[in-house]
C-alpha cells in the first residue's frame, strides 16, 4: 500500500530500515503524513521558499514538505541510520532534497539554501531550545530564516509565547518576542509520535521581524534578563545586583524597584537595557 505521495507508508520505512527511534536522540517520529502535510501547511510559502529541516528521521516532515510544493529542502540529520530512508526520498523528488549527515548544532547548511529560507522541524527535544536560541541570536539581524514552524514539548511552546505574568513567562519569551512575532499553531498528543513521548507537543510558528520590536543592545538584554529571571521571585532591586547599583537605572525608566521580573513587559526590559548601556558608554 502506498502513501499520498506514491511512496512506501513511513511505517513500513521504519521497518525496512530498522529505525527504532533512540531515546538518546530525542527521537519521536510522526508518521502520520496527512498531519505533516498540515504542519508543512503552515509554515507558509512553500513553493516560493527553500526550507531548512533538522531532524527530519525517516522523512515525515520531509515528504509533507515536499508533497506541500516547497521548492527545496535541505534536511539536516545526525543518525546515520536514516541516510538511506531520506535519500529514497530525495530520488522520488528530484532535485529538491538535499541530505546532510550531521550535527545541527556544528554544521552551517547555508551554503545550499537560497533565499528566501524558512525553517520547518520536528525538532529533537533534547536540542530544540539551544537551536531556537542560535536562530534567534544571529550576529546581525535580520536573520536568514523568513519564519520558523517547529515543533516542541507543549511546554516549551508556551514558555515561548506566553505574555507578563504568566506562569511560563521568562527568558524565553522575551527573546522570541523581541525578534518575531510567535503564535502556536497546532497541538499533538502523545499518541501522534511513535514512540509516545511523556508529554503533550505543539507546533510553534515564528515570524521574523525586519527589525526588533524594542531599540536595545541584544548582549546588554540578554544579560539584564537573564539576571532578573534568575532569581525570579526577589524584587528586581536585588536580583539586578551583579550588574551594579541598579534602583536610579529602574527609576529613570519607570520600574518600580520592588517589582518581579514576571512583572515586567518587553518594552520596559529593553528600555532598561538602553539604560545600563548608556551608564556603560
């Protein structure tokens, strides 16, 4: 039996090329390729864009990509043992796949992509946060990616979209908020994975901004968040201590020195970080 596609189900890949999913990988496939055509929906102009795919697995991302009209894809994968399974595929898509044996996290696969990209990934849980993080954190911006469509634990996914005082509001949030605009556009059950992960998984779609939403220096912020969530539950007055003496720096910028970083929105941190640099200069 057949798929959409014309080719062999994932299922029967995944048999013929003994490609049990490792833990160690943070491997979980999704083989149902009507719901990866619908992720692949999502992440925008296919036809028009190539797409950068990491930790594609035995290709069911890949195919929904492609069956989706993109007009080529670059797929990134670190296991060995699902080489062959994606090139079966790049040969009944001619030209348009490319497959690279490798670490995301070392290898640099712009070289084959041409603008405008986009980013589409089932990403490995155990690498999807540090990955989401270097994307966002390029050293000039705009970056090369148009928007990102990935997938993450469900929690994740609503550390990054979640808004001031929300219970998952922190780090993450303000630098995916800062640089693009985030929404969640799907949830997963366990159930959709083979094997089951523990958790609920959701699909994150992020659109890059041209410019950031807030005027500050990207180092000085990341540096001003990353000591206020640190200690989350002190007021800002101490948590901010390390970066000296901080009360006249809030007050000049209308932030209370008692207040919580969970209190504090996306304009005011940047504004406090156009503050500490200035104190620098």
């Amino acid at each position: 039996m057949s798929s959409p596609d014309g080719m062999p189900p994932l299922s029967a890949v995944i048999r013929a090329h003994d490609l049990a999913a490792k833990k160690e990988l943070g491997q979980n496939f999704l083989l149902d390729l009507n719901l990866t055509s619908k992720i692949a929906r999502m992440a925008g102009d296919l036809p028009g864009s190539d797409i950068l795919e990491v930790g594609p697995g035995p290709g069911g991302l890949t195919r929904g990509l492609l069956m989706e009209g993109a007009r080529r894809v670059v797929a990134v994968e670190k296991d060995r043992r699902c080489i062959a399974a994606l090139e079966e595929v790049a040969a009944h898509y001619p030209g348009r796949l490319t497959v690279i044996e490798g670490d995301a996290l070392q290898i640099d696969p712009l070289e084959h992509l041409t603008p405008p990209i986009r980013i589409a990934a089932n990403l490995p849980y155990n690498v999807g946060t540090e990955l989401l993080t270097r994307w966002l954190t390029p050293p000039s911006w705009p970056p090369f990616w148009t928007s990102m469509t990935l997938m993450f634990q469900k929690e994740v996914a609503l550390r990054i979209t979640a808004k001031v005082g929300d219970d998952h509001y922190g780090r993450l949030a303000i630098l995916c908020q800062w640089r693009s605009d985030p929404r969640i556009v799907m949830h997963l059950p366990p159930e959709a994975f083979t094997p089951p992960p523990k958790v609920h998984s959701a699909v994150v779609h992020l659109k890059a901004l041209a410019q950031p939403r807030f005027p500050a220096d990207a180092k000085v912020l990341s540096r001003v968040v990353a000591q206020a969530f640190g200690q989350r539950r002190k007021m800002l007055r101490s948590s901010l201590k390390p970066l000296g003496d901080v009360e006249p720096l809030l007050e000049q910028v209308g932030i209370p020195p008692t207040a919580r970083a969970e209190e504090i929105g996306l304009e005011a941190f940047c504004a406090l970080a156009r503050a500490v640099a200035a104190r620098q200069t």
